[in-house]
C-alpha cells in the first residue's frame, strides 16, 4: 500500500471513529451515554458508561 493511499484509509477510519465515538464521548470523564435518544423504552440520556478501556499514565 502506497503512502497517499494508506493515509487516505487512516484518515476514513480516523473520521469514522470521531463521528461514532469521540463526538459522544464526554470530553473530561471519557464516559460514553448509555443512549442518546428518547423513546418508548425511556430517557437514559443522563446514564452514562465506561468504554472498557484504561490507560496508565502514572509511573
């Protein structure tokens, strides 16, 4: 795979990523809504969940 090509994949899976994840992902907690929308089931946009993921920045 060529550079201008590999860049052009990375850059479709980096805006992929944003519009799914990180646009929803709460910016100082790095908690994800539990939902986003409102229906018949009912209002978990106040609920929100960890994304599994932890990352060890102390030493």
């Amino acid at each position: 795979m060529e550079l201008a090509e590999l860049s052009y994949v990375l850059d479709k899976h980096f805006h992929r990523v944003d519009k799914i994840i990180l646009s929803r992902q709460d910016s100082i907690t790095g908690l994800l809504p539990a939902s986003t929308v409102i229906n018949a089931h009912g209002d978990y946009t106040d609920a929100w969940v960890a994304d599994g993921t932890r990352v060890d920045v102390g030493g």
